[in-house]
C-alpha cells in the first residue's frame, strides 16, 4: 500500500488532505503534528505523489490518491524526484546550512512537477538561524510550491513559523490495528504483537523497531530475572545490571519493562482487563499476591528516579547497580526513602 490507505487511525487527516486534492485547493505550509511513527511523513509522501501523479486513471477519475506505479510516483517513493525536496535532521537539528541549499534549490524553476514539495521532517528540531531562515521562504514563498513540516508538538516550532501553516493534528495508533498491523507483517504470533503494540505507546515505527531488536525475547529475559533476583546471589545482581547498563538502548528498553511489570502487578488487583502484559497474567496474578501496594509503589519511583538521574548524566553502572539491588530487597533501600 502507497497512498493514504496505508494510514492507521487518521480519519480525520486523511478527509482534509483527501478534500484538498479533490478541490486542487490546498495552503502554502502544513503542518502535521503527532508522536512518532503514527504516519506523519507517508501522508506528506501520498501528497506528493497524488498532486504529481500520471497514472491515467488517477488523472481522469481526478482521485485524491497516486496510483504507486507511474514514473512520478516510483520517483518519490524512492526520494528522488528533483522536485520533491526532503529535509531531515543532521545529527540533532536541522542546520542553516541545509535550509540555504533548501531555498538556492527552490529559487530555481521545478524540473518536471506540477506541484513541487519541500517536506521538513521533525521541524521541531531546526535550530533558531534555521528556523528564520525558513521563515523567510515561509512569508514569500516560490510558486507551485507546496511546503510540509512534520513535528511532535505544533508548540515546539517557532511562533512566526505556526502562524504561517495549516495544521493537521495527527493521533497515536490505536492497540488493536497496531497488533493487526503487526501480525499481518511480520512473523509475530497474536499475543506477542499484543504485547509489543500495547508498549509502542501508539506508535507503528517504534512496534516495528521493536520487533527488528528483539525485544519481545529481551522482555522475556528481563521479567524473569526480575522475578528471579531476590533468590540470587549478589555477583548475579550485579552481573544483570551491568548487562543492562552497557547499552543505552538497551537500558531504556529494560526501564520500559520495568516500569510496564510493576504497574501490571499493582492495577491487577483493581482491573485485571488492562494489564499491559496480558500474555503473562497468570505469572502477574501470582507475583501481585507476593508483593505488597507501598513496595510496588516504591519500586515504580526508584524505577522513575533512576531512568531520570541517568538521563541528567548520573553514572549509569552505579545508578542500575542501585536500583537493581533495592528491587531484590537486600541492601539499605533507606536511600530511596523520600
Ligand atoms: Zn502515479
């Protein structure tokens, strides 16, 4: 699938973008706000290739999608059609730079489009020159030129920017199309891609990345060694939150898991039906009756605490060193003590 049917749960994106391109009347700037991986960027390509497309039928029946196969559109799927222009963050942000050859590029005439685009994937990182030098083409933009900015949060882009776009809010990707998605793509069963989309968090690129890194194994492995860790020795301990801390991803990934366990154990009691971890909730039924509220109330904190101190550069090892040995229980959880 090419066009906007490839979209999960953007209803209402879909029908204003559809209606613009049945009307040929659309502004100069979008903007499409919404977490990652939720379609963001596909829309902005479906747009591209529906406003260029040659595919006969799309030009008679004038259909507000592409066809996928027509010259035009293979090019834009492959990002390189001359007049459809792609920015994305060098590093952390989008540079002066890339936004200067950006406008040299649209002050020359269009190659071949009809309408030429410049999409600015994650807008919300051009840095302050980048963004007023983008708010300068913004204000008097080239003709025939349709611009599209993608971003978190329309409040991360500069206020003069906003003002200039229309904005199209785009929605977090609802569990179940998520896990349908999942099982029809790749070679998941029906409660491991349950799993995975309840902690993708809405997001079909992070379930994807998910699954590409292995993470429905290192779930596996985490969650029992966590329910292991008070009958281990001290070295094992240490062991685990070495492993754990060698790898930044990894350790996010652990804090994740972490953080999805302990809050099963404590809303199983309250509300069975909306464990995160369904597939396990025999392992959560049993490990809850173990394990009292204010316990499970203190490990979610020092979970929290932990992943925060590291992100503001605390030392990792000695961070997950700590936490790992408060959850076994043994050593002095005063410190954790509020
Ligand atoms: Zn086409």
């Amino acid at each position: 699938m090419t066009g906007f049917d490839a979209l999960l749960d953007q209803h209402r994106p879909v029908r204003l973008l559809t209606a613009a391109l049945e009307t040929g009347s659309f502004p100069n700037v979008y903007l499409f706000s919404g977490p990652e991986g939720v379609g963001k960027k596909t829309a902005a390509r479906t747009f591209a290739m529906a406003c260029n497309c040659q595919g006969e039928d799309y030009i008679r029946k004038k259909r507000a999608s592409a066809c996928g196969q027509c010259r035009s559109c293979r090019k834009i799927l492959s990002k390189s059609h001359p007049d459809v222009h792609w920015i994305f963050p060098s590093g952390s942000y989008i540079k002066v730079d890339q936004i200067r050859e950006l406008c040299r590029r649209l002050s020359l005439k269009p190659y071949e489009a009809k309408t030429r685009l410049a999409i600015i994937a994650e807008a919300h990182t051009l840095n302050p020159e980048a963004g007023n030098t983008l708010l300068k083409v913004l204000e008097d933009p080239p003709e025939k030129t349709l611009f599209i900015l993608t971003a978190r949060q329309a409040s991360d882009l500069l206020p003069t920017i906003l003002s200039r776009c229309r904005h199209i809010r785009f929605n977090p990707i609802s569990r179940e199309n998520i896990k349908n998605y999942l099982a029809a793509h790749h070679e998941i069963n029906a409660k491991d891609a349950d799993i995975v989309a309840a902690m993708a968090g809405g997001s079909l690129s992070c379930a994807t990345a998910m699954i590409e890194k292995n993470w429905i194994e290192d779930r596996h492995w985490i969650i029992k060694t966590l329910t292991e860790l008070h009958n281990q020795s001290i070295n094992y301990q240490l062991a685990f939150a070495e492993f754990l801390s060698k790898d930044k991803g990894r350790m996010e990934t652990a804090f994740d898991i972490m953080k999805s366990w302990y809050r099963d154990l404590a809303v199983y009691a309250y509300v069975p039906d909306q464990l995160i971890n369904k597939d396990l909730s025999d392992e959560i039924a049993a490990g809850s009756k173990q394990i009292s509220m204010s316990r499970l109330l203190d490990i979610s904190r020092m979970i929290e605490e932990t992943a925060r101190n590291i992100q503001t550069n605390a030392n990792a090892r000695l961070a997950m060193d700590n936490l790992v040995i408060a959850i076994s229980g043994k050593g002095n959880s005063k410190k954790w003590k509020k």
